[in-house]
C-alpha cells in the first residue's frame, strides 16, 4: 500500500504505530492507494460502518522516541 500511495513504508509504519501526524496531502495519496474517498478515512464512523474492530482503528500517539534536550536559561 505504501509503495501504491508513493510513500516510504518505514513512514507509513510511523503513522500506523501512532509516532507521526499525517498530512491531508498524505491522506489523500492513502486513500487512493486503497480505492477509498479520503473523506471516508477520516469520518469517526468508519470502523461501525465497516465492521471493524475499533479498538485496532486509532493507533494511540506515544512519547516521543528521542529525548528532548532543555536549553539552559539565559540569565
């Protein structure tokens, strides 16, 4: 599907495990990959109206999987 879409599949894997926001540009490019209007993939109603499993449908985001690094205060 990624490679379908034009999309890296280590990116694509980031937005499945919740690690990244995506664009509506990169909606857009899913949704055609996988033959779906891209304003279905983003109605709150799919999973129901699918048939899908709803707990598996949004990927809960996460820390951040680098540390952040304080700047120390300018005095």
């Amino acid at each position: 599907m990624a490679n379908d879409a034009g999309l890296d599949r280590a990116f694509v894997g980031t937005l499945e495990r919740g690690q990244r926001n995506i664009s509506i540009n990169n909606i857009e490019l899913i949704a055609r990959a996988i033959g779906y209007p891209p304003h279905e993939l983003m109605d709150p109603n799919l999973p129901k109206q699918r048939g899908l499993d709803e707990t598996l449908t949004r990927a809960p985001r996460t820390v951040r999987p680098y540390a952040i690094k304080k700047r120390p205060r300018a005095r």
